[in-house]
C-alpha cells in the first residue's frame, strides 16, 4: 500500500468515525459497482458513462468541405456569409466537432432550434418506398439511451440560451427518455410533451389488436434558459354552413360569422374598450358575451384556433400530398415541422437536425428563411436530401447556398492539396491533438501540438515529396532534435509514406509512434472501438449505423458495367439496362467480406441514376436507385423505364460500396446499345 492509498483510508475512517457525509469519492471507493445519483434523481442503466468521459472519448470529426450548391445559390439578408450545411457522417463526431470552441467552424452556443428523430429502439429495418433500406433502427433498452444521452449532452453545448431542443419519440421511449432529458437540459427547462395524435381511429390490423389502438408520436419540449423563445402557432378548421350553425357560430345581419365566449373575468372598463371595438354581443337574455370573428373561405367558416399540447389537425406520412413524398422511410410531414420552427425560431434562425433522413427539417426551415444544419450517416438520405433542397419551393424558388460536408469518410486527394498550415490543422484535429500557436521546437525539429503530455510532430510531405517516412528518416529527425523529444513523440504522417510496419521506432530513450493517416495506430490511440459507418445493401442487411462511429479516407472502388437499352411489351418504349460485370473494393479496406458463388459482388451497396445530369460543375440529381440485394436477384442488373424526355444527353451513375466510398461513370445517352439478340428474345418471352 503506497503513502496515498494509506492517506485516503485514514481520512475516510476519519469521516465515517464523525459522521460525516460522504463524498462522490470515497463513495465510488466504497462502491465501485453502485451508481452515485447527482441530483434529486437520474436514470441509471447499464454502460451508462460520466458526461465528462462521453466528452473526452468522443473523436471530434474534421469537416472537409465537398462542394457548394447550387450555383447562383441565395443568400440571407443578415448573414450573407453563412452557408447551410449537409453534413454525412456519424453524428455524434460531428456533433463533437461542431460542439468544441476551438475547433474551426464550430456552432458552440449558436443554434436556436434542434429537432431530432432518433430511432425509436424498435429493433426494425426501416425501408424505402422501393423496398430498399434506409436506415436500421437496432439499438434497444439501455443501448438505445445511452445512444441518445451521448448526443443530447452535444446538442446542449449547441444551443443559444434563447434556444429550444424537440425530441421526437414513439410510446416505447418517451418515458426513459424524459427522465434523461432532465437531467441533461434541467427539469425546470422542462416546457410541453406534445401528442401529436395523427390517427382518432383503429385501421386494419390496429382495429383488431390487443390493445386500444396506438395513433400518436410525442414530441418532447425542453428549452435551454428562461428566455427560450416562443411564438405559439395556430390552424384552421373548415365547416360547412350547418356544421357551424350546430356548433352554435351565428351570422351578424351583414353575414359575418362569429363565435362568442361567457366574459369570465374582464372587467367594466375592459368591456367597453371591446364595445367600442365591435367586440361584444348580448344574447337574447342580455348577458354579455365575448364576440370573436370568424373568416370564410368559399361555402365554408373558418375557425382560426391556437395550438395546444395535443395536435389533431395534422396527418401523418400516408396522407402526405403527392408532391412532398421522396420515398424515404420514417419521413415526416412539413406542417409537423413548419409549426415546431414556426413556433420556437425567427426568420433567420440556425435549425438543426442530427437525423436528418429525407431532409423535412432542412426543407421546412428553408422554405419559412431559416438557417439550416441537417446530418445524416447514410448515403441514400445525402442524396434524398440534396435532391429534395435543389428543387426549391414556392416561397423559396432560388435555395439558398449549401455546402456538402463529408466527416469520417475523407477524400485523401483533396487533402493533400492542402497548404501545410490547413493540413496540420486538420490531422491534428483528427487524432485529437491541441495545435500550439506557434511551432515549438526541439533543436531544429518543429513541435506542432501535443497530445495529451506528448509532443506532436506533423510531417511535411509537401516539402518532402517522394521521401518516404523510415526508420533512417525518424533517426535523422532524432539528431536535429538534438536527442531532445523526451521519453515518447508522435508523427503524423500519410500511411502510404510510412515505410516500416511496427507502430513505433525506438531511438536511444526515445519512441517515435507514427499516428499513420488513417491505419493501424488510430484505433490503438483513440477511446474507443470505432467501426466504419456501413451502408445497408439489403432489407435484410445486418447493419447499424446509428452506432456506428466511421473513420477513413475514401478509397475508389474497381468498376466494370454495361449499359444496353432492352425492348418492352410496348414497341415504341425501351428500358435502360445497367450490366454489373465487376465490382471490388480497394484492398486498403480491410476485413472485407469475401467473393461467394450466391455473392460475387459482396461490397457493393446501392447504385444511384441522375438520367438527366446536367453537365460538368452540376450537382447530381438522382431519378431512380437500386439496392445491391435487388440487383444479385436478376444477375446484377438495374433497369428503368424513363417517362417521355426524361433522359438527357448525358447520364450519370454512382456505385456506392458498403464503406460509402463512390464510383462515378458518366455516359451519353448514345452509349446504351441494343441487348443481344438473345437477351431482347429472353425479356419479349418473359413479358409475355
């Protein structure tokens, strides 16, 4: 026993001999396993971290810029700088990143308005309208709450002290998730959980269930401060002529419809001031009553009502006009959203989303002028999204500007042509290293920043192009730092020019460890155990990406495919066929699932089609998509049947692998060839 494990046993006998309280300290020695309850009362589960360790164990993605669109793209009056952001990647890193002061374009107490969709921890793959799988929503019970805290903790970093925070859960949830939301935001910024009751009765198999048929969401309503802004929200009612006459609403000789309240508490003064204002009716008994005007629209009266904590007046997804639906599943509805932002944002305002799915969020603030930051780790809800915000809407023809960011998945060419001042500051961020100010030095060896009590050595590929990164060169690095650097030194250095394999040199007293850009070394270094972000290929795929945490750098996948035009049982109209003949993905990623005969193309996930791609510059508009799982069924081919002057001149294609990592072929139209003979015979016999 060491003089400080003597030291503490004596204060703590001192303490329990006077009788004293306890700390958290000597409660956490006493009982390890026991959970130490900080406030009045706190959810406790299992694996549940200190907020401090979620803090510090969370890897703080870089945001590397793809590309700004569209062209031309608007800009907002007051903040003609600012640039919506669309953001793939895990969210909890990004979050991370957007969290933290110091880090470059951080929104650390900027946000006025989040509203999150988390899965809803019901064990189910989530699909399509096409039947492909979006996301998967795998994380149950303790998972799922943890999951759920870890990123709250983030988005309450996010928030202005003017800010509010809707959580959107289903009845499986809300209860635990309450709980923790006031612990995270304090239950005194506790302000409404809203129902938001999108059926009144049983349909289907719900009329015939074992319980009274469950047709609500709940939406859970926390603000940061006391000044949390609030402009409530309100809707129309319609009725026809003898509708409201039986719900007692008159008509005045002038035929203005009204309705009218008792006077309650108002009082003499006050009701004159509402007589002079036309505001008050006598009933035949004389009694004063309260006159409210009401509106028409056509052979219909309209009752403008305010909103309360049970909303009844808006559908869900299946009644969703034809024109907002994108075939992403889980979407949500624009009104449920336009009357959150409405309700708790101004014009101007930074909204959001860290789910951000179809991109209804995004859409919504677009069109009512907010600002918008939307997050998603799937490839298929980047593209739904950019899709849906290029279109624009009636009151926003033109969308304003937004930068497309990856983070966690990196294109290392882009990289590379950075200048040595960005590059250092990107891969020092990436493995979680501060950056000094200015460069320190030992000897003539420049120190860039330090991770943790370690100092940080970046290496200048630029200025040293084509030099490889050996054991030579580290002991070259050791006599100009004069044998200085101390016990342990880091070097961040690209993996293809490291020229050694073990994870660090040793040289007199001291380790060279190479942090390789982005191999073997990361995982050791890092908190965690972190996972590429994958991407569902199936319906059935057992894929996680809610807690999966990505890292890497874009790899291109190997491509070969055919593209053949194929008769229909309509002789005027032809089906664009696309042929996978060889799909790999780089062997730099590893532990790839293998080649099988009822497989050949294990890591191939989705195909996208832009049919119509408007030229070099252009954002890619996908028109149809296609599932690897669908395309194995019919030999791995894709086809479509184009409405009339759907096709361009030029087509483009993107084949996307399970890392996310793209392959992208332009073609001209004139390049799909009639089928083979035999093929066209084949397709004619099994029409008919």
């Amino acid at each position: 026993m060491d003089a400080y494990e003597q030291q503490t046993r004596e204060q703590l006998a001192k303490l329990v001999a006077e009788g004293q309280p306890l700390t958290e300290r000597y409660l956490s020695l006493l009982y390890p396993n026991a959970a130490i309850v900080k406030g009045e009362y706190e959810l406790v589960y299992r694996g549940k971290m200190d907020e401090r360790q979620v803090i510090a164990d969370t890897l703080a993605a870089p945001l590397q810029p793809v590309r700004i669109m569209p062209a031309g793209g608007a800009t907002y009056p007051n903040h003609p700088d600012w640039s919506n952001r669309l953001i793939f990647g895990d969210n909890l890193q990004v979050l991370k990143a957007l969290a933290t002061p110091n880090l470059p374009n951080n929104l650390y107490g900027q946000v006025d308005l989040i509203y999150i969709d988390p899965p809803f921890s019901t064990k189910q793959d989530m699909e399509g309208g096409q039947g492909q799988q979006a996301y998967s929503d795998k994380v149950a019970g303790s998972q799922f709450i943890e999951f759920l805290r870890r990123r709250l903790i983030f988005l309450s970093a996010l928030l202005k002290p003017t800010g509010s925070i809707y959580v959107h859960l289903d009845y499986r949830m809300v209860g635990p998730a309450k709980v923790l939301m006031d612990e995270v935001f304090n239950k005194s910024n506790f302000q409404n959980q809203v129902v938001w009751a999108y059926g009144t009765t049983a349909r289907g198999a719900k009329a015939i269930a074992s319980q009274f048929a469950r047709n609500h969401d709940y939406l859970v309503w926390y603000r940061k401060g006391s000044q949390a802004k609030f402009h409530g929200d309100y809707y129309e009612r319609l009725y026809t002529f003898e509708e409201a006459r039986q719900k007692g609403f008159q008509q005045d000789a002038a035929g203005v419809w009204f309705k009218t309240a008792p006077r309650g508490d108002y009082t003499d003064e006050s009701i004159e001031q509402l007589r002079v204002q036309g505001r008050i009716h006598e009933n035949s008994k004389g009694n004063i009553r309260i006159r409210y005007n009401l509106s028409a629209k056509g052979d219909k009266v309209v009752e403008r009502l305010a909103a309360g904590d049970v909303w009844t007046d808006i559908a869900d997804a299946m009644h969703m006009p034809d024109a907002e639906q994108t075939g992403y599943p889980t979407q949500k509805p624009e009104a449920l959203l336009a009357r959150i932002i409405r309700a708790s944002s101004d014009e101007g305002d930074v909204v959001l989303d860290a789910f951000a799915g179809s991109g209804t969020t995004a859409a919504v603030a677009e069109r009512l002028g907010r600002r918008w930051v939307a997050i998603d780790c799937g490839k298929f809800a980047i593209y739904t999204i950019q899709k849906r915000l290029l279109k624009g809407s009636k009151e926003q023809p033109v969308p304003h500007r937004f930068t497309l960011y990856n983070a966690g998945l990196y294109d290392m060419d882009a990289l590379m042509k950075l200048d040595s001042a960005q590059y250092r500051r990107f891969v020092l961020q990436l493995f979680q290293a501060s950056e000094h100010a200015t460069p320190k030095r030992f000897g003539d060896l420049e120190i860039h920043g330090q991770l943790g009590r370690f100092p940080v050595h970046v290496y200048d590929f630029q200025r040293y192009a084509g030099l490889m990164l050996g054991e030579q060169t580290i002991e070259s690095m050791h006599q100009i730092a004069n044998g200085s650097p101390g016990e342990r030194l880091y070097i961040i250095a690209p993996d293809d020019l490291v020229d050694f394999f073990q994870d660090y040199v040793e040289v007199e007293d001291t380790r060279y460890y190479v942090l390789r850009v982005p191999r073997s070394i990361l995982d050791q270094l890092r908190r965690g155990n972190y996972q590429r972000l994958r991407q569902p290929s199936s319906q059935a795929d057992i894929n996680d990406p809610a807690t999966a945490t990505g890292f890497d750098f874009i790899h291109l996948p190997e491509l070969e495919a055919s593209y053949e035009l194929r008769p229909t049982s309509q002789p005027m109209f032809a089906e664009y066929t696309i042929r996978l003949q060889h799909f790999a993905t780089s062997a730099a990623e590893r532990n790839q699932p293998q080649p099988t005969a009822e497989n050949r193309f294990p890591t191939f996930a989705m195909l996208l089609v832009d049919p119509d791609y408007a030229g070099e510059g252009q954002p890619f508009r996908y028109g149809y998509h296609f599932y690897a799982d669908a395309m194995r069924k019919s030999n791995y081919t894709a086809s479509f049947l184009p409405r009339e002057g759907e096709v361009g001149e030029k087509l483009m294609f993107i084949y996307i692998d399970i890392y996310g990592n793209e392959y992208t072929e332009l073609r001209q139209r004139s390049d799909f060839q009639p089928a083979r003979i035999e093929a066209a015979e084949e397709t004619i016999e099994a029409i008919a």
